[in-house]
C-alpha cells in the first residue's frame, strides 16, 4: 500500500532530507507545496527525480503510479491551492515557515501571515477533506525565557514574534483536533543542523560556510548563550513517527537532543572537527551585541517522546559535526545544495 504525503516547504533542508528518507525506504507518493522563496527546483533534484504540476494539471494520487515526487510551486497563503493539493492524501507534513528570530524581529507582519494564517490554510484543507495526520514543524521557541529543560508542560512565553506565531500555530493544531478531530501532532524541533543545510543561516551551518570562505565568525552576544542542537537524521526519525504512531492526536512532543551546549562551545568544536580535515587557516572569532528576541538558555526534556513515540536520538554532537563538515567539504563551496 502507497502512503501519501503532502509536504509543504518541501525544498527545504528539513523537507528534502525527509522526501530522500522517504524514498530510499520506497512505497510513497510525495507532492510537495513551496514558494521557491528560499529551496529551489535545482536544490530538490538534488534529492529525487520529481514531475511539476500546475493546479489545474493535479493527478490523483491514487493512480499517480509512476512518479513518486511531485512539485506543485505555490504559497501556503493560498487557501484555495490548500484544498485543492491536499485532496486524497494520508499525511500532511507543514514544514513551511518564516524561520527564526531575526526574520520574524524585522518583519513580525509576515512572520504572523506565514506562520499562522499559512498553517490555519491547511489545517482547514485536512478537515475539509479528512487527512488521517497532520504533522506541524513547530519550535521551542513558544516556550521562551524559561528555566530549562523545556517541557511540553510549561506556561508558554513566547520572546520573539517567531514564537509567538509558532505557538498560535500549535493553538490551531489544538483546537483542530479537538474540536473537528483532525489528527494533529506538534513537534517541537530544537536547533536542526546537518547535510543539505548550505542555505540555513543557523550557527552551524553559517559558521562551516564562513570557514570555508575563510571569514571571520561572529557570536551574537558573550557565547554563553545555550541550544540544544539536534542531528537531521534523528529529527526525520522523529517525523517519521509523528505521522504513524496511533492515538497521538491533539500531543506536542519536545524534539531535540537533550544536551545543553553553548554557542561557544559548538563554535570551538567546529573549529576542532575542521583542524581534523588539515585544515591549518586562522579562524577569528568577535563577540558582538546580543540579538533582539534571543533567550539565554534553550535545551529540552524529551522524556515524553521517549515514552509514548518510542523515539531516541541515535547521534550525538561530535559525529553530527563530523557528518556535516564532510558534506561541505566534499561539495565545492559554491555548489547549490
């Protein structure tokens, strides 16, 4: 038997190691929904072969035998695209968002637009046509200034307009299942990093480019600022069972790897994994001005995922760098991945 996935923010680096996750296992149809506003078409092919649809052209995904993937480029604002791409699929996976602190601080308008009027499209899609699961990319960041560990438990308060419209957006999945019985998960991911992560501008992911381009690294603040930084492939793991353990309906679940580190710190372990490659070039590190919405400490308590998703995560931070520095290195550095 077939599953079906809509993804939305498919081109992604999240979106593309879940579709290659997905392929390499077999027995899926996967249609993807993005804007192209940050993935891109030559990004995704770098995961799969994949057919371009227009919403007029839309195969059923029963009889869609022979392409796995499917492209359909649109913006999740579009709610009548949302109920059209939807229809006939097991799974929506709605990883499309306007990502981080900085953006939402500059534009907390388009942060709430995308954010919550986006994921209220489509959660109003998989009621109307009665999707078994819905899968929402949340954050940690509805938690905000707290004592960590962060848990599934604690007052919500949100420091960044980014985590404001991510908790809005678990309000709706709340209120989605409980109210129309739509079968909702929220998974909290902490701070993601691994391959196909060229174009995310989180630390690592930025600190490996600028080292590679031979540019100096700078650390918002005094680096002693706290995440919890978990490897791609335990989050799809986490995704995975998101979308097919049963009654799990209406529950948020911290995703991370449990470990509080420092932004000092991964900035010295990365430095540390890249002297194992030979590379010998000085690294300079400046510490400028805290940044506006950012909390102090951030890591989380998983023992909710450990006991009802049955989910681990299998790498720890040394491997997770390793893994990733390889990627880059052995990609040029202007390779469009």
């Amino acid at each position: 038997m077939v599953v079906k996935w809509l993804i939305t923010g498919g081109c992604g680096f999240i979106g593309r190691n879940l579709i290659k996750n997905l392929l390499e296992e077999g027995g899926h149809f996967i249609r993807i929904i993005d804007n192209l506003s940050v993935g891109t078409k030559d990004d995704l092919a770098q995961v799969c072969q994949y057919d371009e649809k227009e919403i007029n052209n839309l195969c059923s995904p029963s009889t869609s035998s022979l392409a796995q993937v499917e492209l359909v480029q649109g913006d999740i604002l579009d709610e009548q695209l949302a109920l059209e791409v939807v229809k006939g699929f097991d799974i929506v996976v709605h990883l499309a968002a306007n990502t981080g602190v900085g953006p939402s601080v500059e534009d907390p308008r388009f942060d709430c637009f995308a954010n919550v009027v986006g994921t209220f499209n489509y959660l109003e899609a998989a009621r109307i046509n009665k999707i078994k699961r819905f899968v929402f990319a949340s954050s940690g960041a509805p938690a905000g200034e707290c004592e960590p560990p962060i848990h599934e438990e604690l007052p919500p308060h949100p420091v960044s307009p980014y985590g404001a419209s991510k908790l809005a957006g678990e309000g709706y999945c709340s209120a989605y299942f409980r109210t129309f019985g739509v079968e909702t998960v929220c998974l909290r991911f902490s701070n993601v990093y691994g391959p196909l992560s060229k174009k995310k501008d989180s630390v690592v992911a930025k600190f490996i480019k600028r080292i590679m381009e031979g540019k100096d690294l700078e650390i918002y603040g005094d680096g002693n600022q706290t995440r919890d930084f978990i490897y791609i492939d335990d989050l799809i793991n986490a995704v995975r069972l998101a979308a097919s353990v049963g009654e799990i309906g209406g529950e948020t679940f911290q995703i991370a790897a449990a470990r509080e580190t420092t932004v000092a710190e991964i900035t010295q372990e990365i430095i540390k994994t890249f002297s194992e490659f030979g590379y010998s070039g000085e690294i300079n590190v400046n510490f400028t001005e805290p940044r506006l919405g950012d909390v102090k400490r951030n890591f989380s308590d998983i023992s909710k995922a450990k006991n009802i998703l049955k989910w681990t995560p299998q790498v720890n931070l040394q491997d997770g760098l390793h893994k990733t520095i390889t990627f880059f290195v052995n990609k040029n550095s202007s390779a469009d991945v």
